[in-house]
C-alpha cells in the first residue's frame, strides 16, 4: 500500500515538488496512490484555504487535494491505471532456493461464489501462520510481473495467503502510518508489504479488472483482513446493505471472523454505524454506556472500531467492525487511534469504489446463467414428451447443477386437497437427485414412497402460498431448504409445491444456504412447471375431446347414413329420363314429388352429366352419397331443406345443359365440383341467419367466425364425402382430390350473400365487356361463385304459384327468427323478419328483387343467351308481387309506399331501354 516516508515527509509534498519542477525519485503515480492511501488525506477532510501559484508549501498543497477529493481520487485512479504497464522497475530482493518460496506460492483452486466456510478464522491465527515467512527477508514475490512464468496479476483473495508477513508485535505498519515511532527499516517495510511503497491489495483493485476480483464476497473477506492486520486487530467482520420486504436497510453478513462470539455487540455496533453513516470507536468499549455487556464479553472486549463503506454517490453501502488491537512489543494495550480510523476510512473508500461494480459485475453474471436456465427450460417445454413427469424432470434437472442443490422434489397435490396445512396431501412426487462428476454433474430421477420423503416445508408452502427458505443449522451440520409454490395462472391456485435441498459448496462440499439468486431461479423453475402442468391438463382435455368427437362422429355416421334396404332400392330403381321428370326446365318444381324420386333425379343428373363415367364413380357409393345427403337436411325447417338443395341443383343442371359454352369453359372436375356444391350447400341448416347465430353466440359462431352456416354446411359435406360407402370421389389422384375440395369449399362459401354483394360489382363490371377470356382461374372462380349464387335465389324465377309458396315458407322461417330475436335479446327485429310487418310483404319482395336478383340475373343473361328465362321469370314475379300489393284485399296499402315502387320500377325499365 503506498505510504508516507518515515521521516514525515509526506508524498503531498512530493507532489508540491513536482510541481515546482524538481526531480521526482519514483514515479509520481506511485507516490500520489500512496498519498491518496495516507491517513492525513480524507474526502471529509474539512475545507481549507489556498490554491496552486507561487511558493506552494506542503500544506498548501495538501489543502487544496482535500478540497478536490473528487479530481484527486480520479486523477490518481487514472494514473495508477496507466503507470501499471510502465512504471520504474521495483526493488527485488535476490531469490534463493528457499522452502518459505514454496509455501509462500498459493496451490491452484477455484473461485467461489460464497465465503470460506470457517466462521472462527481470526487474523492473528493467519498471522502466526505466515510469521516465518515475514521473518526471511530473502524471498521474492512469485506474482511479481518479474517473475518468469508469472504473468498474472495477484487478485486481492490471495493476500490471505501471501502478504500478510505483519509481526503482532507492530501496533500499525509503517505502510499506512507514517506518525507512529517504531518504524521499522526500509527493507523490513518492503518485506512487509511486498512492493515497497504501493499497496498490493489496493493496486490490483485498481488496475486489475472486474474479472481478476472474484466474487463480492472475495472481494470483501480479502479487505476485511488487509484491513484488519494493518489495523493489528484481533476479530473482524464485514456485512453489506440488503433491502428487506419492506424496503427498510438491513446488514446482511458477509465476512464473519470471530464475530459469532459477540452477536449483539457487532449487531448494535453496525447498526449504530449504519443509521449514522459515521464511524465509531470506543476505546474503552465495556464502559460505554450505549451498549450493555455481560461478563464474558466485558473481559473479552476491550476496543472496537467500526466504519461506514460509502459508494461513489456517498451511499452507505456496507459496514466493517475491528475487535481488540493488539498488544504492542512493548506489553501495551493500546485502542484504536485516530490514525486507524483514518487508515479503515480510506481502505473501505477504495472497497466503495470497487464494490458497485463488482456487485454489478457479478449479477450480470447471474443474470446470464439465470437467462441460459430459462432459454433451456424453454426449450425442453417446446418439445414432445412421453410423460407429464418426464417433463417436469427434465425441467427441474435444468436449474440443478445452477443451485447447486442435491435433492429437487415436485410435490402434487391431489385434486381435492384442502388449503389447510394439517388435511393436505400430495397425489404424486417427483423425485431427482444430482451426482457430483468432477466438473459436470449427473441428475436421476429416484422412485421415492412418501414415507422416505419429508413433506412438512412443501405443505407449509402449500397452505401460505409463498416461498420458504429455510435453513437449519446445527453444530454438526446444516440442512437448506427452499420450497416455491406452482401457480395456475388462470385460477390461482397452486398446483404444485417445488423443493430444493442440501445446497453444496462447488469448492469445499460443504452445506450452504440457498441465496436469493436461487431462490429466483426456483420460482422461475415453479413458472415453467406451472406452464407445463396447464400445457399437460390442456393435452389431456384435447385428447378427451378429441375422443369424445370420434365418438360424436360415429354416432352420427350412424344415424345421417341410409338403410342398406334404402340404397339397395335406389341402385336397382330405374332411373326416369331427364325429359319425364322436366330437369331441364328452368321452371321445374320438385313440389308434390315423393322423396324416392327426388333421389333418383339427382341420380339422373350425375348419369347426364357424365359424372359417374368420367370418374369412375362407383353406382353404389352413388346412391349412398345421395340418400346421406337428403337425410343430413332437416325435415322441420320450412323452407332450407332436401327439396330447396334439390332445385338448387336443378337449375345449374339446366344452366350447364342450356349451353355447350359453359360446358367449355369449365372443365369436367368443375362440373363436379358444381353439382355437389349445389345439393350439399345448406347441409343440416337450422332455419336462423348467420346474424342471429353469432348474436346468440352458438357453438357455430364460436367455432366458425364469419360465414358460419356456410362454413359449417361444407365441413358435414365433406364428412359424407368420406363416410365409409359414401366416397364418391376416391377415385381421383391426390392432387385432384385436393383440388375439387377446394372448389366446393369456394362454391358453397360463395352462397353467403355478404360473400355475393362484396364480389358481384367485379362480376357486372366483367359482363359489359364485349368479350371475355376464362382461361384464369380468378375468373372462372367469380363465374362458379356467380352461378351458385343465381342457382340459390332460382326461386324467384319460378312460375307465380311456385314463388308465392315459396314465399311463404320463407316468410314462416324469417318470422320464427324474429320472434326468437324478440324474446330473447328484447330488441325489434328487422321488418322482414317482423311478424307485425307482414303487410309490407309484398313491397319487401319487390326490394328484394330489384336490389338482389334482377340485377344478378341480368348479367348472367348478359353473357349467355340460354340462361334469359332466369331472368324473364324474374321479372315477371316482380310484376305479381306489385299488382298484388295494389290489389290484394284486406292489405293496409300506403300511397307513398306504392309510388316509392312504381317509381322505382320505372326508372329501372327507363335503364333497360337505355341499354
């Protein structure tokens, strides 16, 4: 430690010198760092006057440093730094083939992240230990950069073991005291201290690099004892400043030398230092009122000093205590001087310092291992697993070897489990224990009975909800443990209790505490653990739903699939011509036909089409396919039922037959892909919008979203599709198969008139071209999408008795729908699904023709010239609709509502003749 010269001459002075421009022995940053180590030197110094000019004096000098702590600490911490590499050459004393070389060199061992485990180590015990040592003054320093071979720097935890070559006999070394009257010769000094002037320990703190410092608790054990010979003290001690729960400051003890003698001495001494932030010093320590000893430690006690550790922000950071200065040579007892307060000040400054950024250094350093432990645990959660318990082992395996634990216990509870301590229990228990080999470590999982476990800390855990650390310390041994309870995140509750237990030291094997570093790491571990017990019970649930589906499913195939009888008539029926049962009328009427003949002349449409032939499709499946079908559609809706799925394909049946165009245009597996669309399209309707199911939030609009109905009739058509004996389309390759899918899934989305309004001004805008190419796909998909819609509304086209029954059987599901509406959610419904506005029926109708159908069927007709009667049908129903609301008896008429539709009407007939 650099020094003042013996003959009082202080390195202030020196530095004075150098300032006048004289000669400079040493190196002046070897000398300013022994003035800055000076006890006549301290931030708290009070102000002086006076400043650099001519005839500066020592003092002056000296007063101007202690008014600029702030410049003078940096200047010289940036002058040690940068003289480190290229100071002067130090004396060296001649090496000798000599045994104290040897047992001076310290044995190659690891770091480690917590304190010796020895809490009766004392100084004066170091002390004798290395006297024969400080009494051979022919030995050189095996960490000098001199040295060959020796190349790092020595870290402040091994002057434990080589610097402390102090006699007890000296009440102070001379290093830290220049006042003191017995200083010993200047090659006795060097011996002591090592480098002469400059403090090793405060040096290498300087200039050596966070990763040459070692853990907090080296850091503060090593100046502890620096501190503690310097200052000839019997005992010391060192604790840091830790915020509890509460925010409050409490001494956390860090170095402990003797100190477990007297606990409420270095208790009341710290804490006095602590709320103070000043230093205490009681020399005559059993005779001072504020503390009370009993008899032992009246005899025991006769001086102690204690000093605030302040951070670069002034902050009490940290509390060090000095017990009993020794006995001089001379037989004195001398206390703790002004001087040794001055010396610990300066030396706890440095450790100050020092201490944010290794604290910081080493929680950087935890935060990573603790980062690489989640990354890890993360990924063993994202992969498939056997077992639940296989994963959770995995999991606990992974924080093991960061906590150092021996034993990691997953306690279950079971699922009636009380809350209360004395009536819980565990269901299951997952047990790993760590081996240690070498570096590494392996994890087993042991099959432990209850009876072998202690379940006591996992069910006060269990009842309080809260993490537990607890350590039991006995003279023989010490027992830790940690319990974190696993949460639910969506419920709360815990669903597991986490253990860890007997912490090893990686150095010595000996027991430790769990820190809170790894009681982090635990509740991280409870984190994951309660994410993979959710991700297990969710598995669970999917696979009993998933089961409970397959079985929905069987069941259903069951009841939605024909009787063998049932199919058998239909295969050996002979299928009447398309002209007996008028298929290729646009004007057909499935009404007052039996039900075996519906079957049949879908039969005959697949058989006209060529479908059967050009597939492969086999006859049986066929008559399969259709009969499932007709019973996967409800018998007690009015209207969206078997016979409305019949028309509907009718008339793309007749579109497709009217013309060889669209046959041209689309190819054989459109066709297809059309007619099955067309029958399968309002597969198992309930007779309520889209709207009223995702109001009334039914299972539909949950699973669905949009388009629910549509969705929903496409996902039973392709149950049937692969129902046994109905696989109609088997016979296609793969990439067919996936292809006439997809096209019957755009097909029957495009039914939903919100998909039919977005898409049709596309469509007009396409047929006012004098030609169009389909070779695009996107194209032929609008005109497939088109078709499908005109084939539904073909209602509308029908001869005037077949719309007005229609209507009706419209009209009775719309107004059932409002009535729900009504009841249930207390709103007014719409008026066409107002039972109170069925006398705005008919103007209704003509609304819904001229702003849905008429325009549809316009363009249609537009591009092909056989699809006209669609359109004439249309028209004609719009005529019936408006003389039956002028005429029909009994109707509440409105003028302005008869004028509103002949003036509409007009003025669409004006744009007729335009065109």
């Amino acid at each position: 430690m650099p020094c003042l010269d013996s003959d009082g001459a202080t390195p202030g002075a020196a530095s004075a010198r150098s300032f006048r421009g004289e000669t400079v022995s040493e190196p002046p940053a070897v000398r300013g760092t022994g003035w800055f180590f000076s006890p006549q030197w301290s931030p708290r110094s009070k102000t002086r006057e006076g400043r650099f000019g001519d005839g500066l004096r020592r003092d002056q000098v000296e007063a101007w440093l202690d008014d600029h702590s702030d410049f003078t600490r940096d200047y010289f911490l940036r002058r040690t730094s940068a003289v480190s590499g290229a100071q002067s050459p130090l004396p060296r004393i001649p090496r000798r083939s000599s045994d104290h070389a040897d047992k001076l060199r310290p044995a190659p061992r690891r770091r480690s992240s917590s304190p010796p485990a020895d809490p009766h180590l004392n100084i004066s015990s170091l002390m004798d230990r290395l006297k024969p040592l400080a009494s051979n003054p022919e030995w050189e320093d095996p960490f000098s950069p001199d040295v060959p071979g020796h190349h790092s720097p020595l870290s402040p935890l091994s002057y434990r073991s080589s610097r402390f070559s102090f006699s007890p006999c000296r009440p102070l070394s001379p290093i830290c005291s220049p006042d003191l009257p017995h200083s010993p010769p200047p090659a006795e000094r060097d011996a002591a201290c090592g480098r002469g002037e400059c403090c090793p320990w405060a040096t290498e703190l300087l200039r050596g690099g966070l990763g040459r410092m070692g853990s907090v608790a080296e850091l503060c054990r090593g100046a502890a004892l620096h501190a503690g010979e310097l200052l000839a003290a019997e005992c010391c001690c060192l604790s840091l400043v830790k915020k509890d729960c509460d925010g409050k400051n409490t001494l956390e003890e860090v170095v402990a030398l003797c100190s477990r003698e007297h606990p409420g001495l270095v208790k009341g001494v710290m804490g006095r230092v602590l709320a103070a932030g000043s230093p205490v010093n009681l020399r005559g320590a059993s005779e001072d009122p504020g503390f009370h000893f009993d008899e032992v430690e009246s005899s025991q006690i006769r001086n102690v000093l204690s000093v605030p550790i302040k951070n670069h922000t002034r902050e009490v950071v940290g509390v060090v205590l000095m017990i009993n200065k020794r006995n001089g040579c001379d037989g004195s007892a001398p206390g703790f001087t002004h001087v040794d307060e001055k010396v610990l000040l300066n030396h706890m400054d440095v450790l100050g310092m020092v201490l944010d950024n290794v604290q910081l250094y080493e929680s950087s350093r935890q935060e990573a291992k603790r980062s690489q432990a989640l990354v890890e645990m993360a990924q063993v959660l994202s992969k498939e697993h056997l077992s639940f318990e296989v994963l959770l082992s995995k999991m606990a395996a992974t924080i093991m070897p960061f906590t150092h634990a021996q034993y990691c216990t997953i306690f279950i509870p079971s699922e009636q489990t009380s809350a209360v301590e004395d009536q819980a229990e565990f269901s299951r228990v997952i047990h790993l224990e760590c081996e240690e080999l070498g570096s590494t470590c392996q994890i087993y999982r042991r099959e432990r009975d209850f009876g072998d476990l202690d379940p006591s800390n996992a069910l006060k855990t269990l009842a309080c909800k809260k993490t537990l650390n607890m350590s039991d310390v006995s003279e023989a041994s010490m027992n830790s443990a940690i319990c974190c309870p696993v949460r639910n995140e969506m419920s709360e509750n815990v669903i597991a209790v986490c253990q860890l237990t007997n912490k090893r030291s990686r150095d010595s094997d000996e027991a430790e505490a769990f820190n809170r570093y790894d009681q982090r790491l635990l509740e991280d571990l409870a984190v994951y653990c309660g994410l993979a017990l959710q991700y297990a019970q969710a598995v669970q649930i999917t696979e009993e739903r998933r089961a409970s589906i397959e079985v929905t499913q069987e069941v259903l195939a069951y009841h939605i699939t024909a009787a063998e009888q049932e199919i058998q008539a239909l295969q050996e029926a002979a299928i009447p011509t398309v002209e007996s049962l008028r298929l290729l009328d646009f004007h057909f009427s499935d009404f007052g036909l039996p039900e075996e003949t519906t079957s049949q002349a879908t039969v005959r449409m697949f058989l006209d089409l060529k479908l059967v032939q050009d597939f492969n499709i086999d006859y049986k499946s066929l008559c399969q396919w259709v009969l499932t079908v007709r019973r996967g559609y409800r018998n007690n809706v009015p209207y969206h039922n078997w016979n409305h799925a019949l028309s509907t394909a009718q008339s793309m049946f007749a579109m497709l037959m009217a013309t060889d165009r669209l046959q041209t245009i689309f190819s054989r597996l459109e066709i297809l892909a059309l007619m099955i669309a067309t029958l399968s399209h309002d597969l198992d309707h309930r007779g309520y919008s889209n709207s009223y199911i995702e109001r009334s939030q039914q299972p539909l609009a949950q699973l669905y979203g949009h388009s629910s109905l549509e969705r929903h009739h496409y996902n039973l058509c392709l149950f049937i599709l692969n129902n046994t004996g109905s696989q109609i389309l088997s016979s296609l390759s793969a990439e067919d198969h996936r292809a006439v899918l997809h096209m019957i899934k755009r097909a029957i989305l495009a039914t939903d008139l919100a998909v039919y309004m977005e898409r049709r001004k596309e469509f007009f805008s396409l047929t006012k071209k004098s030609r169009v190419s389909w070779k695009s796909e996107k194209k032929r998909d609008l005109l497939r999408s088109m078709l499908m819609t005109a084939s539904d509304l073909s209602a509308i086209t029908k001869p005037w008795p077949e719309q007005k029954r229609i209507a009706n059987l419209v009209t009775m599901e719309f107004f059932a729908q409002g009535d729900k509406e009504k009841k249930e959610f207390k709103i007014k419904p719409i008026d066409i699904m107002n039972r109170e506005k069925s006398t705005r029926l008919p103007y209704m109708q003509v609304e819904y023709i001229n702003d849905i159908c008429y325009p549809l069927y316009k363009a249609v007709s537009r591009l092909f010239d056989s699809c006209s009667p669609l359109l004439r049908g249309c028209r004609k129903n719009r005529e019936n609709w408006i003389h039956f609301a002028e005429t029909a008896t009994g109707k509440e008429c409105n003028n302005s509502c008869c004028v509103t539709v002949g003036t509409h009407l007009n003025a669409e007939e004006e744009t007729q003749a335009e065109e």
